[in-house]
C-alpha cells in the first residue's frame, strides 16, 4: 500500500508548464528548465559584450557551469608567472651566504670612506681633487660588485670547466709586465701593466684567483692519490712555482708571499700529509732566505726588523715604520675623528694603500682597529661555515684558498703596520687603494658565494639515499587497501 502524499503547499495557480507540473504532482524543475528553454528568443537579455565582463565575473561563470578551466600560465592577468622567476633569483640561500656578501660590502663601503679621508690631501696635492682617487676608488667598486654578485649564480661545473683558460689568460698578462712600453715599475717592483695614460693595472691580483681555481679543481680530481707525493708535486707544483717565479722575477715579495699561502692552504685542506707540507715549507723558507740575500732594500727591511732603528735610518728605511707608529700612538683609545688625522697630511707614503690600517687607528683610534679586525674575523668564520657545510672536495679546498687569501692578506697587512713581520708591501683587502686588487678580490668572493649556494643545497637533492624501508603506511591507507581486497574479492 502506497503511503499517502504529503500535504503541498497552496501555491498560486499559473499557466503552462507549472500548473502542469503540480497537477502530476512530480518536482517542477525538469519540465520549468523544458519550458523555458521553449521560451521564444525575444524576452531573452540582451548578451554583455565581451569587453564589458570582468574578471570575476568570468571565472565565476566558468566554475558554475563546471567549463574546463585553462593553467595558471595562460591565463594573461595571472601574476604567478612573472612572480616566480624574481623569488628564484632572491631566495635565501643560507645564513653563511648572507653573512659573507654583508660583511664584504660592508667592507668595501668601510673602505670607501677611509680612501676619501686618507687620500684626500694626497691627491689635492697632485691636481687630483679632494675627490680624484675616492672616485676612482668607487667606480672599481661599481664595476666589482655586479661581477661579484653575477660569479654568485654561476655553478660549480663553470668553475672546473674554465679552471685551465683562466690560469693560461692570468699567466698571458703577467707576462706583459716583462714586455716594454707596456710593463709598468713602481718602487722597484715591475708588476704593473700601463696602456695609454690613465689605463693600470696588476694582472698578478688576478693570477691569484686563477691559481685558487686552478689547484682546487687539480687536488679534488685526485682525492685519493694524493698519499703520493709524487702526485702531489705533479702538476701543483711545476705550475703554481712558475706563476709565483714570474711574480718574484718583477721583484714583488709581497704578493708571491701571499701567493705561496695560498698554494699551501689548498693542499692542507685537501688533505695533504702534513710531513710533504714540512718539507715544501723548509725547501720555501731556505728559498726566501737566499732571494731576500739578493737585493739590499729587502736586507735592511730584515735587518730593521730583527735589530730595531737607528738615527741613521729615520730618513730612509724607517721613515714610514715610524710615522705609522706615530700616527696608530696618536689616536689613542677614541681616535682623532674621522678626516683629522695629520699623518696623512704628507708625513706617512701610501697612507691610502699598504698602510691605511694606520691611518684608521688616528683617526678612529683603538675602538676603530678592533672593529675592522674583528670584521676580518666574521669574514673568516663565514668562510668556515661554509668549508664545515660541503663534502664537496671542490668546494672546500677553493673557499680555504680564497679565505687565506683576503684574511690572510689582512693580518699580514696588520701585522706589518703593528711592525710584527717586515715591510712588504701589501694591501689591506676590500679597504686599500687599488682598482686590480679590488676587483679580483671582490670577484674571489662571488665564486665562494656560488659555491655557498652549492653547498647549501639538500644532500638528498644531491645524491638520493637508497630506500632501506618501507614507508610506514596511515590507517588511511590501510583502511583504502583493506577495501579494494574486499572489492576485487567480490568480483
């Protein structure tokens, strides 16, 4: 016995397909979509154009009638497709990436300011301007910061693969030097390369980064031969003393020194035994002792070092080591201020360049020398970070070798200004004068940063671990395969 309808409710009559539909007493939707679809196209709205619609409306016609929706990439107003590319370019890689790039800018802009105030008189004096060398000094700094942060985002394969070119292109311009009208001296040094009149550079700042690249990219193809001492002479050593030779034969101890630490930096880290590095280290020092034999200036510089000065030589040899005592004496605890230093003022040669780092402890005195040593610390221990992040051989044995490099320099820039090792002529790192000098360091530094971003990436990015188990299943998934067992069961 069928069950009585329930009571409707009263509606009010109508014509056509409604009053059909309540008499039968079925739902009125099927037939009202009927009717109105019979409807003659007269009381149809008139369509909105096209251009008239907007984009919400568009989209939420498209989801009411469930039309095919088309990708985010074709869609012309969609904003993801140019968001992406930005956000790749400046995601975060690591804090030890970000801690390297701050603290180098940071330098250099640090040492923007120290070349105004120490150069200044200098180069007013030589019709230069207050200005001339500070702008100088920042258009190198313009031109190095783009190469930098453009050699972060290369790869690490880049580097292996122009490891060769490179160290052959910075051999070729050191050989310059050697070719005259073109070779450039200055105080005894023959390391310079001059074309036309205002064009100078150092091809051996540039010599040091391809050597880095150069021994890194050797020592890690041959990780494990190199308990052979025989492979590790062949080729570090015939190439690396070569390219120091050339240096050396222009008569720049400084930088072959600089050089050498380098070479020596990147076989500790490679792993080297510590027994060939005692005796590569005695063969250099009985080497130094012989060269510095030959030429008088760098026998005094010795003897000066070891004995102390005399009246004798205050106007020759000791002039710049005292003046630079004098003027670190001057500054005190707090400094004379920033642009009133006196040593600058003609009394201290290359108060701009080999010893700024005493015009720094006038002027900012003894707060502002910790400061920029401590500022040396911070870099090498992003350095660090970085080495202790990578199992790559590459990596760490090229980030050690530009860290000696500009720490390195920097202490021994110190070190020879605080008269604790000899005068030898070399700059203090992203801080000092010198367009060739800059450039190359700040260029050492954005290949240590592409290989930062190298190492921060995931090691299962890198090489994916073996599956050793199973992955533990939910009862989710449990309860879905219990029910397909059942459903093929039943078929």
């Amino acid at each position: 016995m069928n069950s009585p309808t329930p009571p409707q409710r009263p509606q009010r009559p109508t014509s056509g397909a409604n009053s059909a539909a309540r008499n039968t007493g079925r739902p009125t939707t099927a037939r009202a979509r009927s009717a109105r679809e019979e409807r003659p196209s007269t009381v149809r709205r008139p369509a909105q154009p096209q251009s008239a619609r907007t984009p919400s409306q568009g989209s939420a016609k498209s989801s009411n009638k469930g039309t095919s929706k088309l990708p985010t990439s074709e869609k012309p107003d969609s904003p993801v497709a140019a968001r992406i590319p930005v956000r790749k370019i400046f995601t975060a890689e690591s804090s030890n990436f970000f801690l390297l790039l701050g603290t180098t800018l940071f330098l250099v802009i640090f040492g923007l300011v120290m070349v105004l105030s120490s150069s200044s008189v200098e180069s007013f004096t030589a019709d230069e301007g207050f200005f001339g060398r500070f702008l100088r000094q920042g258009m190198f700094a313009v031109i190095g910061i783009p190469l930098m942060l453009l050699a972060s985002r290369a790869p690490v394969s880049f580097w292996k693969r122009w490891a060769w070119p490179a160290l052959l292109l910075g051999g070729g311009l050191q050989l310059l030097v050697f070719i005259p009208g073109i070779g450039y001296g200055y105080g005894g040094n023959l390391n310079w390369i001059q074309i036309g009149d205002s064009f100078t550079a150092q091809p051996s700042e540039f010599v040091k980064l391809s050597i880095v690249v150069w021994v890194a990219w050797v020592l890690s193809t041959k990780q494990e031969l190199l308990g052979d001492w025989r492979h590790v002479l062949v080729p570090v050593g015939p190439v690396a003393g070569a390219a120091i030779l050339f240096v050396l034969i222009g008569n720049d101890l400084g930088t072959a020194s600089i050089m050498l630490l380098i070479v020596f930096a990147c076989l500790f880290f490679a792993g080297v035994r510590l027994r060939f590095l005692a005796v590569a280290v005695a063969a250099v020092g009985a080497a130094a002792f012989l060269f510095a034999g030959t030429s008088d200036s760098r026998s005094s510089r010795i003897d000066i070092w070891l004995n102390g000065c005399t009246e004798l030589d205050y106007q020759d040899a000791c002039w710049q080591i005292d003046h630079a005592y004098w003027a670190l004496a001057g500054g005190g605890i707090f400094g004379t201020g920033l642009g009133n230093s006196i040593a600058k003022r003609g009394w201290l040669p290359h108060a701009d360049n080999d010893y700024i780092f005493a015009i720094i402890g006038e002027e900012l005195g003894l707060i502002g020398a910790t400061v920029v040593l401590l500022l040396f610390v911070v870099l090498a221990i992003a350095f660090v970070r970085i080495i202790r992040a990578t199992d790559d051989s590459f990596i760490r044995i090229a980030t050690a070798g530009v860290m000696v490099w500009i720490v390195g320099q920097a202490f021994v820039n110190f070190a020879v200004v605080l008269g604790v090792l000899p005068v030898l002529g070399v700059p203090l790192p992203l801080i000092s004068t010198g367009g060739s000098a800059l450039i190359a360091t700040l260029l050492a530094v954005g290949v240590v940063l592409s290989l930062a971003r190298a190492a921060n990436r995931p090691t299962s990015a890198k090489k994916p671990a073996p599956a050793t188990t199973a992955p533990a299943q939910s009862a989710a998934d449990r309860s879905r395969m219990l029910a397909a067992d059942r459903a093929r069961g039943r078929r």
